[in-house]
C-alpha cells in the first residue's frame, strides 16, 4: 500500500513525523531520522532570541510515561539558520519549524524570521506546560489568547501554512480550535504534553525534577491524545489536517490516532524505546494491518471512527463530560 498523501500542497512519503523537541536540532540530526524512515521532521521550539532551559535533572522516564522540564532551550535565530538552511540543501522530507514566544507580538516577529527559512509548515507552540514558572498559563489554555497568536502568525504566513498546536490541559479543545480556526489557522497538533505531573524521590522526599514539575509524555498519555485529536476533528468538522501526536509507539497506536482524525502522526518518546528506526517501524506495522484488513489507501483511515459513528447514527464524541 501506499502511504504517501498530499497535504495542503506538501508531499509527504509517509505519515510519521518527528515530534518537536526531540532528537536534537541539527540538520544532521533530522537527517538520520529521515533516513530511518521519517515522512517529515519538526524542529524543536525556536524563539526569537536565545533562550536558557531550566536546569538539571529534567527528565524522568518509566516503561509508562516520561516528565521532561527541559525548559524549551534554544540557540537563537542563527543557529536555526544554519542548521535549517544545511538541511534545505538537499531537503530528504518535509520540514516542520515549530516556534515558541512569550509575547503574542513576538510570535508574530518569530514567525516572520523563521518564514525566511522556508520551513513547509509553521508549528506554532502555544501549550508548553513546563514553563509556566517564566511566563504562565500557555495561551493555549484560553481560546482568545490562542485566537490571538493565530491572528498574529496568520498576518505574517500567507504562504506557508500554520498548524497551531494545542493543549490538552483544558477544559474544550475543540472551542479552542475552532477560536484558532477562525483566524485561519490551516491546521493543528493535538497534542502537546499533558500535566504538568511531578515525581517525588522517596529517599530525599524531593521531587525529582529541579523544576519540580514537568510535561508528561509516552504510552500513557495515548488515550488523552485519541479523545483530544477526536475533539478537534468533530468541532472543526474534519475540515483541517491534524498532526496527531502523544503516546504512538506502534503501527496500530498510529491507526488509532488516525481513526480519530489524525492525517499525520507525530512520535516523540518512542524514539527513546524503540530507536531512531521506529519510523520504519511503524509504517511497516501500518502497512501490515492495512494489507489484513483489506485497506488500499491510508486516507481511507483517516476519521474512520467519526464514519462509522454516523453510519451507526450515533452522536460523536464532543463533550468533556466523563459520567
Ligand atoms: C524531551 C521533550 C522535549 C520536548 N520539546 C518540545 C518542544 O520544544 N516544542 C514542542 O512543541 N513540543 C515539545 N515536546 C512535546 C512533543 O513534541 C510531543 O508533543 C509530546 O511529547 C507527546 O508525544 P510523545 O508521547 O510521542 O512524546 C517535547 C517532549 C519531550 C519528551
């Protein structure tokens, strides 16, 4: 089967995706994991000047989840230069540039540098939840903070489109995406870390993380990204791509996400689990199932339970109420 799709003008060979803030920033990095079998790579948050991370330890990982409080660190503009126009040279896959800022103004000033690297799409980073210590609640906690930021990247990106990524640390995610659809968001990643969470040393009776708390990510967190990808698609009707991300490790963790109404798929802690290859890995195992099942096309998953709820007149999933 053929897994390629074509996405708001981009040609994608496959639909696994490096997760943003993993495996590093440089172009030698994004190109070992597209020779490992990515269908396209997110840079990790860049912001407009330097930024510092939080201290160590930031990271914590069971076989079940991971807490990192890496603090969103960043070279600078110059050093996204360099290593984005390395990787242009001879561009193996799509590249995702994922921006990050603390103003709504300087999202607007981020988005308008990065768009000089001619990135395929703009990730706009609205829901880290380990810095909330710096500058608060993440604007993807409020629709017209979220809206705003939309507003603000959407004036500067006629061209290139604009994936907003949300939180699913809120109570409506589809009203927040449909607040972002409005500006013009072209599409969304659902989701970012869930949390934040915190682990406590028993020994020292210390949290483990300096920062004390951090963003949860890995197997657990599959389920919160199914419901959240579910959300986004019924409230925007289906109508805009999403990069499902949270908790793949596995071809049919992929498919899930994709049922849910994910077009692309995003894989993070995995990498860690199953190695740089578990792209290949996963496209295989998506290929495998699809052959059984009898499935030609990859796009013919994609909102697969929102179909079959209808075909059934069952009413979709929507709201946040779990009893
Ligand atoms: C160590 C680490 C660093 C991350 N850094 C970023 C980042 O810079 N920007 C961002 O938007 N998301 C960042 N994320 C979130 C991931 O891109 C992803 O949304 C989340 O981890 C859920 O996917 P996963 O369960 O496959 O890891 C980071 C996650 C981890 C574990």
């Amino acid at each position: 089967m053929n897994l390629s799709q074509k996405i708001l003008g981009v040609t994608f060979t496959n639909p696994t995706v490096l997760a943003s803030g993993i495996w590093g920033i440089t172009a030698a990095s994004w190109r070992e994991v597209a020779r490992s079998g990515a269908g396209a790579v997110t840079t990790k948050s860049l912001w407009l000047k330097e930024h510092q991370g939080h201290r160590n330890p930031t990271i914590i990982s069971t076989d079940y989840w991971t807490l990192n409080a890496v603090g969103v660190p960043d070279a600078g503009p110059e050093k996204a230069k360099e290593e984005i126009g390395s990787f242009n040279e001879d561009k193996p896959v799509p590249l995702i540039a994922n921006i990050i800022a603390e103003s709504i103004e300087n999202y607007g000033l981020t988005a308008e540098e990065i768009l000089k690297l001619k990135p395929d799409f703009l990730e706009v980073n609205i829901s880290c939840p380990n810095i909330e210590d710096e500058f608060g609640r993440p604007f993807a906690c409020s629709a017209p903070d979220a809206a705003a930021v939309t507003n603000a990247v959407k004036a500067v990106s006629k061209k290139t489109p604009v994936f907003i990524k949300l939180s699913p640390n809120v109570e409506n995610i589809g009203a927040i995406a449909v607040a972002c659809a409005k500006e013009g968001a072209d599409g969304f990643t659902v989701i970012n870390t869930v949390g934040p969470g915190m682990a406590i040393d028993l020994r020292s009776r210390m949290p483990i993380l300096a920062n004390k708390v951090g963003g949860m990510s890995g197997r657990a967190i599959k389920p919160i990204a199914v419901k959240c990808i579910a959300d986004v698609y019924s409230a925007t009707e289906g109508k805009l791509p999403i990069i499902g991300t949270g908790g793949v490790y596995t071809g049919e963790d992929a498919i899930e996400l994709m049922l849910a109404g994910a077009s692309l798929i995003g894989i993070g802690t995995a990498l860690a689990d199953r190695g740089a290859d578990v792209f290949a890995k996963v496209c295989d195992e998506i290929q495998l199932w699809c052959t059984n099942e009898g499935i030609n096309k990859i796009t013919d998953l994609i909102g697969g339970m929102h179909k079959e709820l209808a075909s059934r007149k069952i009413e979709t999933v929507s709201d946040t109420s779990t009893s």
